[in-house]
C-alpha cells in the first residue's frame, strides 16, 4: 500500500453532514459509552453519559450506521442524509455479548472478533466492584494476575521487585511505563475516572514495539460531556484484625478513607474536568500506613467537524511506609512464633517511600474523509521515587517523552491500511541507576482485508534502539492473524512476535537487595518471544458463551536475576523458556436481565518452569439484581483461586513459605436517584496467604462507597 494511495484518499471532501441521536434500551434507560459508527470507515463515536451521540463529518446520501454495546445485541439502521438527519437506537439486554468495539488490537477501531484475545473491564464492572485502585479492576480479568503491583497477563511477567514489566500500559493510547525501570504506576490515574479497560493477551510488539512482549492494558478514562457536570466519590472502612491473638500488632482497627470529587463544563466545540481525590490507608500490617493526592485534568476541543484535540494530565504523590518483609524468629518481638506475618523485621524499622509521578498527553485526529483519517500525539511521563532506608537512601528522577504520527486508510469497505512511526526518548538521573539516556525509533504497518464472511490481517514494526546514543540495535516484529465464522461462533488464530528491551534500571542497577549485591550488566539484550494463539468464541446451549484459546509462546533472552556468587546478584539474559496454556471463559445468564455469572479458567505450563507463575488460575463472577438492568439494587461476589507456585526466586536464601489463593469477595450496591451507594467486603473469609515472598496479601477489608453524580 503505497504513500501515493493514502494521499489519494486524504483529499478533503466537501464539508460533511452530522447525524444525531441516542442509545437506549427496551425501557428507554441510555446506555453510556455505547459506539455508533459506520462500518468500514474511519467514522465512529460513543455516547455520553445520557446515552446521546454525534457523528461527522458524513458525505449526503444513504448512511448505514451500526451502534454497539456489552451486554446489549447490537443493531444496524440505514438514514439518508441530506445536511443533517437523526437515528435512534434501542438495544436489547444479551449479557453474554462480548466486546463490541476492538480499540486495543489494531489501533483502528473496529466492529467484530479480534484474531488476538482481547478482554474488558467495564465502567460499570468497575462500579460493581467498587475497587478503589486502577490495579484492582485489571486484576478481577480472566487470565491476568497481580503479583504486589506487577501485573502477568498469561504468565508472561513472573515478579522481579521495582523492576521491569513484560505488559505495556497505555492511557487513551499512550504508553506510561516508567522511563527508568519500565514498571507501571497503577495510580496515576484515579480510579474514578477509567471508562473501561482493554487487555490484549499476547504479544503486541508489531504495533507497540517494546514492553509489549505479554500483552497491553489500554486504559480509556470518560469522555467530557457538554453541560455542567459534577462527581463526588467517598470511600471508607476497615481491615480485619489478625486471625490470632498471637499475631496481634496494634490495639486499634485499621481504617482506610477517600474522597474524589470532578468537575468539568462543555459544550459540542469545547470541554474540560478537573478531579482531585485524596486517600489514606492505616494499612493492615505493621509500618504499612499510606497517603496519597492526586490531581487529574482532561479538554477535549472540536476545532473543526473534522478536527479534534485531546488533551490530558496527572500529578499524583505517594507517601507511604514500607513493610519490606515480615519478621521471621528472633527479629521482633516474635512471641515465640516461628514468624510473624503482619510485624516487620525492627532492623527494617522507620522505612518509607515518597513516589510522585505525573503525565501531559496531546493528541490530535482529522478525518480527511471516511476514508481516510490521521492522528499525531505527543506526550511527557515523568516519574520520582526516593526510598529512605536504615542502610541506604535511593532515590530516581525519570522522564519519558514520546510522538507518535499515524494515518489510516480504508481504499474500500472490505480493507483497512494502518501505517505510522513513532520516537522515545527516556532519560534518568540516580544514585542507583546512574546518570543514562535510551532512545527508540520505530515504523509500523499493519493491513486488514475481508474476505468473504473472513477477515484476514498482517503487519509488522522495525524498532530501532540506542542507550547513551551508542550503536544502534534493529528489532523486528511481524504478526499475521484471522478470523472466520465456524460452527455459529468465530474462529480466530494469531501468530506474532513480541520484544521488550532492557530498561535502564535492569541496564546499570547498582544496590543493595535482602543482603545480596545487586551489579550492574549494560550488555543485556532485548528479550524476544514468538506467540500462536488459537481461539474459539461460540454459544453453547443458547445460553452460555464460550471463549477459549490455546497459546504458546517460545521466548529467548528473558532477563532474570542470576546469583553469580554466594552474596551478588545480577540481571541476566539467561532463560529461553516455552509458555503454553488454555484461557477459557465461559458466561451464562440463568434468569436473564437478573442474573449473569462467568467463570473462567486458566492452564499454564512453563518449560522449564518459571518463578511466580500458578499452573491454575480460576475466578468465578456471579451478579443479581432482583429489579433487572438498573434496578435500584443489587448484590454480587467474585472467587479466585490460584494454585501455588511452583517456584520462586532465590528459593533457599529466602522464607520459602506461600500458599494456594481462595480469596472470596463479597459486594452489594444501591442506587437512590443521583447516589450510588456501594459495600463491598474483600477477603470475606479473612484469608491468610502471599502471592511473593515474606510479603502477606490483604486480609479481610470492608469498605463503603458512595457516588453523587450531576
């Protein structure tokens, strides 16, 4: 596809007609967050927070537009359009609907299956769960795991403290992964302001280049609606007490409190929020309390009908203690145990990490026409952490600065033609990671074609990579995957190749970590990996929907940490390692519109076998609401168990102990006009367990929510 033919079709069309409208359901109730678009264009939008919409610019004529929603049936109208015209949509409940619109696989929106799997988390699962933390909401996903803030999507990432991540972390789009240690701030974001989250499983370096080696979380945050709107959000509640006296650590209970409250004013041209949110945290072990502000502010502006420029930002600040590991026998006051999980080590006494981190984002879209469309970003990630210590006081100033230039083109409505190129520039100053420089230059292009009832898509990205503006290192990322309708289901199948490149704490960390030295390795190479998926969504019985998929990933190069000597330790290009599994999701509706439940499973086997990767992974989701969608209450639960790790890291110089995951959630919401009251008891069975070494996992915690809207 040549630079000739997008030109071609980006001449401007004459100025276009507008269509509006809104999505409700059966009983007029709008549906939010809906998408309305024509199909095989570059024209597409989503509905606000009452459920209206509007789309241009659009060539006069007969229009066919097609709207969407989960859980709904999707519907198809066609209008003729002269300057202006208006089609309303009425979609009926059909829980088991998966995701309508892909934004995370291809960058280009798209109605239909994905030949990759991709997974959502909802605004309103969100809401339901009354999860406090962005971190919380991906982990309730099937197939992802949180291991203490480090996220594994298939088992990709395993746990390496403060360093590195193998999923990519996006924010409407642009990447967020720290500039120095490649981790994931998972509150940048306030909670309160996520849309919905995309995940895509699997190797997703031929249009995202490097971190994306096990997959991207794309996080989608609201929309500015026109009119006056506002949000107040109050949290607060308790931790369990120790299970036994014998544990006990303080005589009060822990609390937990925090306040979000958004503002924003818009009309069709211009609109901007501002948030501001505050939360503290007892915390439920010793030396585990925590405060944190943010401050979050989004603009939309229509320069033209088809011009418009996004602009977004954050500042949060952590300041918190840091129960580093529990206290074994003999290092606290350890009333005879053995260990004891909820005290801290008292030579570990007095620690605390001060963390800010902060983004600007700009991105501009223009629709030359309906067939064509481009987009540019630019963005500023900035990330600072300084960890005081008995021993040592380490501290990293970071900064990630990213542009991104693409154009998409549909010569027809059966084909699609992305192509772009995008720079990285990250730098750092520390005391434990030096004074460094990384560089990234990338071209990607990626081709979507029907064929019949298929749809067959291909493309790849040239990475190039420099530390310090050294000598150049070439990474090339190529993915090809299907779709085709089977059996009344689709079928889907992708095999790609996935990267992700040193970061330059894994480069030149130089510390010391539970009594080993940590030494520097500037030789490291990217770790690459290829990854096949075959998958199949279909109905069962008319009343289930299964989602599975067999993957397989052969991956070279993984860095881990290797113990070269009886007391150091270095980050090593060691492994060559094969993940395979099954991801399956079943979902049901047994009383439709009332109730809806979902489980899922997930098989892993890791040769040979990897640190922190459970071999079974269940989770179980059930929700009733007596009154049906939107009724004005409603009770729900969420199971996971995750079978034992096999392995872990420095098994042998560490407390080995840990156990399976049985963590039982249990929740139930009110609504009462404009205030959506939610209790939401996590851990409910008070359970005791660790996902990572001498670290224990929350115990029970009982929170209460409740929401204002305007």
């Amino acid at each position: 596809m040549s630079l000739a033919l997008l030109g071609l079709l980006a001449v401007q069309a004459a100025s276009g007609g507008v269509v509006r409208g809104e999505v409700h359901d059966p009983r007029g109730a709008p549906i939010r967050g809906a998408v309305v678009g024509v199909p095989g264009t570059t024209l597409y939008t989503f509905t606000d927070a009452v459920g209206r919409y509007r789309l241009a610019p659009l060539a006069a004529g007969e229009i066919r537009l097609r709207a969407a929603a989960i859980g709904y049936s999707p519907a198809s109208t066609t209008v003729t359009l002269a300057d202006s015209a208006r089609a309303d949509f009425t979609l009926d409940p059909s829980p088991l609907e998966l995701t309508p619109l892909d934004v995370v696989s291809t960058k280009v929106p798209h109605f239909g299956e994905s030949p990759t799997s991709v997974a959502q988390v909802t605004e309103q699962e969100i809401a339901r769960r009354a999860v406090n933390t962005v971190d919380e909401a991906v982990d309730k996903a099937a197939g992802v795991q949180i291991l203490n803030g480090q996220i594994n999507i298939r088992g990709s990432t395993g746990y390496v403290q403060g360093l590195n991540s193998r999923v990519l972390l996006l924010v409407d789009g642009v990447p967020m992964n720290q500039g120095d240690r490649g981790g994931i701030n998972w509150d940048l974001l306030p909670v309160d302001q996520i849309e919905r989250v995309d995940i895509l499983k699997g190797a997703g370096s031929s249009l995202y280049g490097s971190a994306a080696l096990g997959g991207v979380v794309n996080l989608t945050t609201r929309d500015v609606p026109s009119g006056v709107h506002g949000r107040l959000r109050v949290t607060g509640g308790a931790y369990a007490d120790p299970p036994h006296p014998e544990w006990a650590f303080r005589n009060t209970t822990g609390l937990h409190d925090g306040v979000d409250l958004s503002g924003s004013y818009g009309t069709e041209t211009a609109a901007g929020r501002l948030a501001i949110g505050a939360r503290h945290s007892d915390g439920y072990r010793e030396q585990d309390a925590r405060d944190h502000w943010q401050l979050a502010a989004k603009g939309r502006w229509q320069a033209s009908p088809r011009t418009r420029l996004d602009v977004s930002g954050a500042w949060a600040v952590d300041q918190y203690q840091v129960p580093l590991t529990w206290c074994s026998r003999s290092e606290c006051d350890d009333r005879g145990q053995i260990y004891q999980p909820f005290k801290v080590d008292t030579s570990e006494r007095g620690a605390r990490t001060d963390s800010r981190k902060g983004y600007l984002s700009a991105q501009l879209r223009t629709v030359a026409s309906e067939r064509f469309a481009w987009q540019a970003r630019g963005s500023w990630l900035r990330t600072h952490f300084a960890d005081y210590r008995r021993t040592a006081n380490e501290a990293s100033v970071a900064n990630r600065f990213g542009v991104e230039v693409r154009a998409e083109a549909h010569p027809d409505a059966a084909r699609t033609v992305l192509v772009g190129g995008e720079g990285t520039f990250s730098d750092v100053v520390s005391d434990i990671f030096g004074t460094h420089s990384q560089s990234e230059f990338a071209a990607y292009g990626e081709s979507e074609q029907r064929i019949g009832p298929g749809r067959l898509t291909a493309g790849a990205r040239l990475d190039y990579l420099a530390v310090d503006a050294g000598s150049l290192t070439a990474v090339v990322s190529p993915r090809v995957g299907a779709t085709v309708p089977l059996g009344g289901g689709t079928l889907r199948a992708s095999v790609g190749r996935g990267f992700r490149a040193p970061t330059m704490a894994e480069r030149f960390v130089h510390t010391v970590a539970a009594g080993f030295e940590v030494i520097p390795n500037p030789t490291l190479r990217p770790e690459t990996g290829w990854s096949l998926e075959l998958g199949h969504t279909t109905p069962v019985l008319g009343a289930l929907r299964l989602d599975a998929a067999l993957f397989w990933t052969e991956a070279r190069d993984l860095i881990e940490p290797s113990l070269i000597s009886a007391d150091t330790i270095q980050l090593q290009n060691v492994r060559r390692a094969r993940i395979a599994g099954l991801d399956a999701t079943l979902l049901a509706a047994p009383i439709p519109d009332h109730l809806t439940a979902a489980l899922a499973y997930q098989y892993l086997d890791t040769r040979p076998v990897l640190a922190f990767r459970p071999r079974h992974l269940v989770t179980v989701a059930a929700d009733y609401v007596p009154g049906g969608r939107g009724g004005a209450w409603g009770v729900g639960a969420d199971f996971r168990y995750a079978s034992r790790p096999e392995r872990i890291e420095l098994e042998g110089f560490i407390d080995p102990r840990r156990v399976s995951v049985r963590v039982l959630d249990v929740r139930a919401s009110w609504t009462i006009r404009q205030v959506e009251v939610r209790l939401l008891i996590a851990n409910a069975l008070n359970y005791i367990y660790n996902l990572v070494p001498e670290t224990l996992a929350p115990v029970r915690t009982i929170s209460v929510t409740a929401v204002w809207s305007y």
